[in-house]
C-alpha cells in the first residue's frame, strides 16, 4: 500500500513538473512568404515588374483581347438572332480563338510574376532566416509555426511584423 502511494506521488510530481514546462513554453507563429514579400526590397522588385515595357506591353494587350471578346459576346447577344448557322459557328471560333489568346497572354503574366516571385524568395530566403534566428535567441523562443497551420493566432504571438520590420531596417 505504502508502495503504491510512493508510485502515485511520484506520478503526480512528475505530471505537476511537464505542466509547469509546458507552460513556460513560448511559442510564436510566422508566415515566412508573407513576411519576405512584404519587404520593400520585394515590393520594389515586383514594382520593377509591373512597370516593364514587356510586362505593361502584355497586360495591355490581355485588356484589349478580353475587351474584344467582350464585344463579340454582346454582338453576337444583339444580332445572333439574325445570322445563319453558319454565321453563329464562325462567330463562335473567332470567340475560341480570342478567348484563348487572352488566356495566354495572361499565362505568361502569371508566369513573369511567379518568377519574379521565386527570384525573390531565393535571395531574401537567407536574410529572413538570418533575422528571425535573432528574433527567436532575442525572445527566447521554444517553437515558432507556420501561421497559416494555427487555428488562432493571439497577434501577439505573430512574428511576421516584426520580420519584415527587421527585414526592412537590416537592407
């Protein structure tokens, strides 16, 4: 009996201890890929993007064909009922055709931004991982998340500021 009270307390003292450690664990959160390309360096670089003439030259041209097919949809709405078969089917295929052409070109405007979007993750890759090392020795942190895995996220407990802050005053 006595052994067996033995074996409980020591349970208990043990269950008692892994609380009061667990609850000193600090534990933060952080959105890496939010945090780089929310720098200025990476706004600038996206920006540098954006005002391309290649880039502006594309994204001009994506607005004229939607804005073309556009006009094809409300044509072949006004007066459709007045063409042939015939005239139906080819207006369809020049539709098919600008359609497609406008989904190109806005594949290849995706294409331009992620891979601006890539050079700009494998350069300030390093010098974010550099500063949120500090972050962590600084404030003594056990285990910092991914925040888009947390449920909730107190903003307190949110790094992502403060690394694009540090990131911003480190250039």
């Amino acid at each position: 009996m006595l052994k067996n009270v033995k074996i409980i307390a020591v349970l208990l003292a043990g269950i008692m201890l892994s609380g009061a450690a667990v609850a000193q664990t600090k534990v933060a959160v952080l959105n890496l890929q939010a945090a780089i390309m929310s720098t200025e360096a990476a706004k600038s670089k996206v920006n540098a993007l954006k005002t391309s003439s290649e880039y502006s030259k594309l994204q001009s041209s994506a607005e004229s064909i939607r804005a073309e097919v556009q006009k094809m949809a409300e044509d072949a709405q006004k007066n459709g009922v007045t063409w042939s078969d015939e005239q139906k089917a080819e207006h369809q295929r020049k539709m098919n055709f600008k359609r497609s052409d406008f989904e190109t070109a806005v594949k290849k405007l995706r294409s331009m931004e992620a891979q601006v979007g890539q050079e700009i993750q494998k350069t300030m890759a390093p010098k974010a991982k550099a500063a949120l090392e500090a972050m962590i020795e600084e404030q003594k942190l056990d285990l910092v998340l991914d925040s888009t895995a947390a449920y909730y996220v107190s903003p307190n407990a949110d790094l992502t500021a403060a690394l694009i802050k540090r990131m911003n005053a480190a250039k």
